[in-house]
C-alpha cells in the first residue's frame, strides 16, 4: 500500500485537495511466529485483534470475482471500495501487471485482504 499512498501524496501536491475524502486505512498488523520443537517446525501467521464490538462491523468491499466493489454497501464502505480498487489499478501498474491485493475485507478503520 505505500506505492498507493505515495502516488496519491504526489497528485495531491500536483493537483491539490479533491472534492471528496480519501479514506485512511491500512493494513492490520501482523507477524510471523515459528517455534521449532523436537526438530519439528511450525510457523503461524499472529493478526492484530480487532474488536467489532468496539471498532465496529466487519465489512466484505471487494470479491475475488470479479475484484471490483461489492453493490450491497452503504455511502461509507462504498466511498472506502472505491478507493481500494483504485488501489488494486496502482499496484497492478507498479508490479507492472503482475500483481494486485484482491478480497479486500475489514472494518471503516481497519481492513486486510486474505
């Protein structure tokens, strides 16, 4: 996502302020933890918690298939679909047409992809 926010940061200066919000959201955080045991190795992937009872309701923006926003969202998760399919055109363009994050899920503050 920094390729995303770098390109948006850059047209912003070019072209200022637009007339609606970019939304702020990120990645959760996540690690890697590998415990090896009697010669055996195990490696788990450990995600951040997030709370819906606190952060609120976990939200699907965006399908496998087709990768494009879903039609059943509000005002709010659509202005935040919007923005990561526009993402999904910048990484596509930057992996030079390798590679794009599809499946976007999560909530209004917080969202991953799996």
């Amino acid at each position: 996502m920094e390729w995303v926010q770098q390109f948006v940061a850059t047209e912003l200066l070019t072209r200022g302020a637009p007339l609606f919000n970019i939304p702020d959201i990120r990645f959760v955080h996540i690690a890697l933890a590998t415990i090896e045991d009697a010669g055996v190795t195990r490696t788990y992937l450990i995600e951040e918690f997030i709370d819906e009872a606190t952060q609120g309701k976990f939200t699907k923006y965006i399908s496998n298939d087709p990768p494009s926003p879903l039609p059943h969202l509000n005002a709010e998760s659509n202005t935040i679909a919007q923005y990561l399919s526009f993402a999904q055109h910048i990484q596509y363009i930057k992996t030079k047409e390798l590679a794009y994050v599809a499946d976007f899920q999560g909530l209004s503050s917080f969202w991953m992809s799996t």
